[in-house]
C-alpha cells in the first residue's frame, strides 16, 4: 500500500516537471527515428544520382562520337574542296591551251588567205598545177592538225569538269550528312543537360538531408541529455523518498525492478586492486566493534589508484568531508533507481550534474572519512537499499 501510494506520488513528480517534455517535445528517440528516415531517403537519392550519372556518362559518350564523326566528315569537305581549287586551276590552264592553239590556228589560216591575193597565188601558180594542190594540201593537212589540237585539249577540259562536277557532288553529300550529325548532336548535348541538371537537382537533395541529419543528431544529443536530467531527478527524489519512509523490512521491493544497464553487469570499480579486503553482510565493525550490516565491499588498493565509474549514469553526489564515516564519496545514478557509492576516496574528478560514462575515471583510492587504510568501499544500490555488489559485477 505504502509503495502504491510512492509510486503515485513518483509519478505525479514526473508528469508535473516533465509534461512539457513529454507531450510537447519529441523524445531522443523521435529523433533518431527521423534521422533514420531522413538516411534512408539519403541512400535513396543517392542509388537516383548513381543511376543518374550512369545515363550522363552514356550521353556524353555519344555526344563525344558524333562529335568525332562530324570532325572526320569536315575533314574529307576541306578535302574536296581542295580538289575542286586543283581542278578548277587545271581547267583554266586548259581554257589558256585552248585560246593559244585557236590563235595560232586563225593566223595561220589568215596569213595563207592573205597571201593567196597576190604573191602567194602567184607562187602557186608559177609552181604549176601539181604544186598549187601539194600546197593546198600542206595547208589543209596543218589545219587539220592544229583542229585535232584543240580538240584533244578542249576533250581533257570536259573531262576536268566532269571529274569536278563528280567531287562537288560528293562535297554536297558530305555537307548534307555533317548538318545532320550537327542536328543529332545539339540533340545529344540537350540530353546531356537535362541529365546535368537532374544531377545537380539529386545532388543539392542530398546536400539537404546531410544538413537535417546534422540537426537531427544535435537534437536527438540535446533531448538524451534532458532525458538524462530528467531520470536524474526522479532517481534521487524516489531515493530520498524511500530513506525517509521507511528502513525497515525490504525483502521484496527490489522484485520490479530489472536491470537496464548497457551490457547486463557493471563493470569492477577499481583497475588496479581486485582483492576484497572486507566482503557486503553483517560484520564487527573494525572501529566500532558493533554488529553492524557492511553496505559495500571493500577492494584493497594503492593510495591514488584510480576509481571508475561501473557504468554510464550521471553523478548525483560529489561530497569531500567527513560525511558520516563515507569521507570523500561519490553517487552516480543510472537511471531505474540503480545507484552506485564510491567511498574514501583521496580525490574526486567529477561533480554533481556530470554525466559519466562507464569506465571513465572518476576519483582516485583514499582513506578518508571512517577508515583504517587505503581502499575504495563501493556500493550498488536499488531504490536507494543498498545489494550484493558482487551479484551485480
Ligand atoms: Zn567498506
């Protein structure tokens, strides 16, 4: 009835400072619940961005092969044309040819007309009749030659256009086929930016979920610590709560509570000394000579040796004095009303509100307050009553 009555009041304690944090607040636990989701969302942008850039590399690849092939199909155009400049230079050469040899041909056939007049006529007829026809033939015969001359030269000026005409049609072919490869390749470059900016758009995504998850795990450290706090009160207040009840009869109150902590034992106190000078139970007291229950074990060490904390918690007593016989000491509690004292120490490294984590150096061996030499009394308490150490390391 007594611990109903407790624990209602207990309760009552928690909700009155902790509603805020309870019912307006998210908990450590919200948030790393958000940072997951917020991680997986990540890895999913990024599978997008690997699928992504894989798309872009294709693209620029291919925008990279039309572009080779138009620079290969320029090429053979400046080839061509440069064909067509030789062709074009032999065809006037041959167009000279041809105007010489036609020259040539008029002032010969002139200059025998011209002379036919008189002189020549003369001599042709002074030479005989057989001469006048030898004559007229010599003179035909070199017609005849200088005709079959320009005829062969205007032949070899065709055929040099027709060989033009042949190469400016491969040269249109060619300037047609590069415009086309020019067309697909401003259409591969536009895939290439449509994939770019997709890139970036994915890339700024994940940029964006770094940053919430940065604020994410500031939040979920600052509500641990508030939590923290928080079972740190309620701890010592359900242990100054139980002291001032009632010390009598407690075989059973212990039963509801299980241990919570991180590897299901605490871990031993003192490094350097595992020997118990003195075990937890009913003992003479080495000063008193009464019968009197030994709370806690006592492990034997050096003067300074270090002390640490059995397990992560946050210190809820750091006390140097006398102390009632505990002389310098420390409390840290571990959530779940789980406490442990760490008794006659030389020196002590943390204060209250600390929080600690397992292991971590909190005090060094002494002999202060009641005691006869250097050791370090440690207690493990539920609820504030103290237990075995030993069922708990
Ligand atoms: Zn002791």
């Amino acid at each position: 009835m007594k611990r109903k009555v407790l624990s209602i009041i207990v309760i009552s304690i928690l909700v009155l400072t902790n509603c805020r944090t309870v019912f307006a607040e998210k908990s450590s636990a919200d948030y790393k619940k958000e940072q997951q989701q917020t991680q997986s969302a990540s890895n999913k942008a990024k599978e997008e961005l690997e699928n992504v850039e894989g798309k872009l590399d294709t693209a620029l690849d291919e925008v990279s092969k039309v572009s080779s092939s138009i620079n290969t199909v320029e090429e053979e155009i400046s080839t061509l044309s440069g064909k067509i400049d030789e062709l074009d230079k032999s065809i006037s050469e041959k167009e000279k040819d041809l105007s010489e040899k036609e020259t040539m041909l008029d002032e010969r056939l002139s200059a025998a007309y011209m002379n036919s007049n008189d002189t020549y006529l003369e001599a042709l007829i002074s030479g005989g009749i057989v001469n006048f026809v030898s004559n007229y033939d010599m003179i035909k015969q070199i017609a005849e030659y200088d005709n079959n001359l320009i005829n062969e030269v205007k032949d070899a000026k065709k055929d040099l256009e027709d060989k033009k005409q042949e190469v400016e049609t491969a040269k249109s072919e060619k300037e047609s086929k590069s415009s086309e490869l020019k067309g697909l390749k401003a259409e591969k470059q536009k895939k290439v930016d449509a994939l770019s900016s997709e890139q970036k758009e994915i890339q700024n995504k994940i940029d964006e979920y770094d940053k919430q998850m940065a604020s994410l795990k500031k939040k979920e450290q600052e509500a641990t610590k508030k939590e923290q706090e928080a079972a740190r009160i309620a701890a010592a207040k359900a242990a100054a709560a139980k002291n001032s009840s009632s010390s009598s009869s407690s075989s059973s109150s212990s039963s509801t509570s299980t241990a919570t902590k991180s590897s299901g034992k605490f871990l031993w106190p003192c490094p350097s000394s595992q020997r118990i000078s003195s075990g937890y139970g009913y003992r003479i007291h080495p000063i008193y000579g009464t019968k009197k229950l030994h709370a806690g074990i006592d492990i034997a060490a050096a003067g300074g040796a270090d002390i640490v904390a059995a397990e992560s918690g946050t210190v809820i007593l750091s006390s140097w004095g006398y102390n009632g016989g505990y002389g310098n000491y420390i409390i840290i509690s571990h959530g779940n009303g789980y406490t442990t004292r760490y008794a006659h120490c030389s020196n002590l490294y943390v204060n209250v509100g600390d929080t600690v984590s397992r292991g971590q150096r909190i005090a060094a061996v002494g002999s202060t307050g009641s005691s006869t030499g250097n050791h370090l009394h440690f207690e493990v308490r539920i609820n504030g009553e103290s237990k075995p150490p030993l069922n708990y390391l």
